[in-house]
C-alpha cells in the first residue's frame, strides 16, 4: 500500500519525540504507523484489532485536565514528575482566587476532594466542565473544546438559558457570582404573550440581529428564550433521519439484490427496513443473545474503547420516539455505512476523504465538533474506511472482541 500518512488529511506538523502529555500527536502518529503497516493490506482486521486492543491509549477527562493544568500553569519539571496534589493545589488556589464554589449544588464535600475526582474520573456530568471553566477561568473556546473534544458532547446548548448565559460570561471573561446573577434575573422574566420560535432567535443571531455578546443582545435573546418554542437539537435530528432514509434504501437494494438471485418476486422498499434490519446489516459481526437482542458491550473485550456507541434497533427507536437525543457516534456510524456501500468500488483514499469531507459538515452543522483521533470509535471508523471492504473489516472486528 502507497504511504498514506503523506495526504491524509490530519496535523501535518507532528514533534518528535513526542512528550509524554502530548496524547493528541500521539494519536495521529499512531494511526499513520498502523496504516502504513506492510500488513494492513492484506490483514487489515487484525492489525486494526490489535492496535485497538494492544495500543490504542484510553484517554480519560482526568488525563485531559491534568494536561490542560500542565501546559497553561508552570510546573518546571516533566509531565509525569508532577504528582497529583500538585494539580488538586493549582485548582483549589484557582477556584479561591475566582470566587468560584466548590459545586453547583450543596455538598459536603471539600473542594480538594472533588479536584482528586475531576483529576481522577474517566467522564464528569457537563455542569462539572462549565463550573471548571469558571473556577480555572477558561476561555470560551477552552470549555468549547472540553464539551467537544472531551467529553464528545454537542457544543453550547443555545436553546438552554443556563449555557446561553454561561457562553456569554466565558465570552467576556465574567465570573461564576455574575453568572449567577444573570440566571436568578432570567428567572424573574415573564413571558411577554408575543413568544417568537426558538429558529427565529437563532437566525436573528446568525444574520447579526442579535448580538449575543453584548449585553442587550443576550437579554433580547433571553426574553426569545423564556417563552419560545423549538429545539436546537432539530438540525442533529433532521441529519439522523436523512442518513437513516438513506441507509433503509440502501439496505431495500442489498435484499433485492439476493431475491433476485434466488429468482424471488418480492419487491423491497425503503419504508419496510426497520430499525431492526438496519441493526442487523450494520452489526452483524455482533453476536445475539437468547432473546434476539446484541450480546451486551461488557462482553467484548473492546468495551472501554467503544462504550456504548452501538446504533441498535432500540437506540434507534429511542431517537425517533424523542426520548434519547441524537449524539455525534449516530451520525457517523450512519454516514460510514453510507459511505462503504456508496463507494465500495472506490480506492480507499478517495472513500476516507469524502468520509471526511461530509462527516465534518454533518458534525459542524450539529455543533459537534471535530473528527478526533483520541476517540477510538472515531479511529476505528477512519481506519475501516482506508480498507478495501469496510463494512466487512468493520463486523470482522466486533465479532473478534467478542471471541477473544
């Protein structure tokens, strides 16, 4: 295989050596390495399964803060010299010197203590991330980047006051107390009886009619806010289902095509593909259980890579039912799939880029983020794509993290 890593489309610029807090290069290093391997070509499932399991690194939201401490605070001595306490010291100074609490709840519990935690767990709530923003007085684009990147959660929920308000107090570096504030004010709105929809304040603010930055314009936003009806969670939920239309026709075609061959006279259509036969074209190196249902993550011994980024027939009604919000992982396991079939006489290459091209579009309208490396789901995905069957290597791998 042609040396990939010179055209794909990552950081170009990669130190070397790498320091030891720098998980990201290492990231995008790693993964050059693998597909560049003699072997992927010919044994790309078992070089992908081996990377994941052996050395992809599980990259936790304790190891995230410990780095971002690091490299905005001065230490003086290499990453792994510096001992925990240090870093629950450099918070809790942090967190005295903004006025910030210890928790947005009441809680018994020492601020020292909850620091060892932050600095310790593999995931925190998302109020955790917005009061570390205000205690280590982050920039907006800092706590934008722990929601995306870190947490691999959406962006500023704009159609939640509470993350309006906070996103303006990030924005013009204005603290926990005055956030506060500004909450307990919004509070006291009431409803004016002449309520616009949530788009509409939305396209206000993306026209320049609004300005959410200034003071005037969040409270005209607010005002917006507290009798508005929407959801900004519509555009993720429009993508879900235009990638889920797609992959229905795409699977009508898959089991017309193998009627046909059998002579049958049944014609398949899109609306007879149900989540259940999306589950089980998409997933079919997953075993099932007695009851028909996929065997569960904590079988596989890939579990802590993938978590619970399974797009199930039950995930699936959940998200059209409205009881579960569509999440990044959804999007892209769709479009991957789209792509494999889409494209399956493609050169890999060409497959991984228009991956890139349209899952970043589909991710950014969402406000979702980036395509990151560190996330091994994501780099699973990526690496799939750069073989020759995708979609085959990509069941090869769930069902060899359940035999082994």
């Amino acid at each position: 295989m042609e040396n990939l890593w010179k055209d794909l489309q990552f950081e170009k610029t990669v130190r070397n050596p790498i320091q030891d807090f720098e998980f990201t290069r290492r990231a995008y290093e790693n993964f050059q390495q693998v597909v560049n391997l003699e072997e992927f070509e010919d044994q790309d499932a078992e070089v992908i399964f081996q990377y994941l399991y052996e050395k992809m690194e599980l990259v936790s939201f304790g190891d995230y803060l410990r780095r971002y401490l690091y490299e905005r605070f001065s230490f003086g001595r290499p990453f792994a010299q510096v001992s925990l306490d240090e870093y629950k010291d450099v918070i809790v100074r942090s967190f005295e010197r903004t006025g910030t609490p210890k928790s947005m709840r009441p809680t018994s519990t020492k601020l020292r203590t909850m620091a060892g935690n932050w600095l310790t767990q593999a995931s925190v709530k998302r109020e955790s991330v917005f009061l570390l923003g205000f205690g280590l007085d982050m920039s907006l684009d800092t706590v934008r980047e722990f929601l995306m990147k870190v947490q691999k959660e959406k962006d500023f929920d704009f159609s939640d006051a509470e993350e309006v308000i906070y996103w303006y107090c990030y924005k013009n570096h204005y603290s926990y107390d005055v956030a506060e504030k500004m909450k307990q004010r919004y509070q006291e709105i009431r409803p004016s009886g002449q309520e616009k929809r949530l788009e509409d304040g939305l396209e206000a603010v993306k026209n320049g009619q609004i300005h959410l930055d200034t003071q005037k314009g969040l409270w005209r936003y607010l005002h917006i806010l507290k009798g508005g009806k929407g959801d900004s969670g519509r555009i993720a939920y429009e993508w879900f289902m235009r990638l889920l239309h797609e992959s229905q026709n795409i699977i009508a075609g898959m089991y017309q095509r193998d009627v046909e061959e059998v002579r049958g006279k049944k014609v398949w259509k899109s609306e007879e593909i149900s989540p259940g036969d999306v589950e089980k074209v998409i997933f079919n190196g997953v075993p099932m259980d007695q009851m028909g249902n996929l065997k569960k993550m904590s079988a596989s011994i890939l579990s802590r890579h993938f978590a619970q980024k399974r797009l199930s027939r039950q995930r699936i009604r959940q998200i059209l039912n409205g009881k579960s919000p569509v999440e990044r992982y959804d999007l892209i396991t769709l479009e991957f799939f789209i792509l494999s079939q889409r494209m399956e006489n493609a050169k890999p290459k060409e497959r991984y880029e228009c991956f890139l091209r349209e899952i970043r579009q589909i991710l950014s309208e969402c406000s979702m983020g980036e395509i990151y490396l560190v996330n091994p789901y994501e780099s699973f995905i990526l690496m799939c794509l750069l073989t020759d069957c995708p979609l085959a290597v990509f069941s090869e791998i769930w069902e060899m993290s359940y035999e082994r």
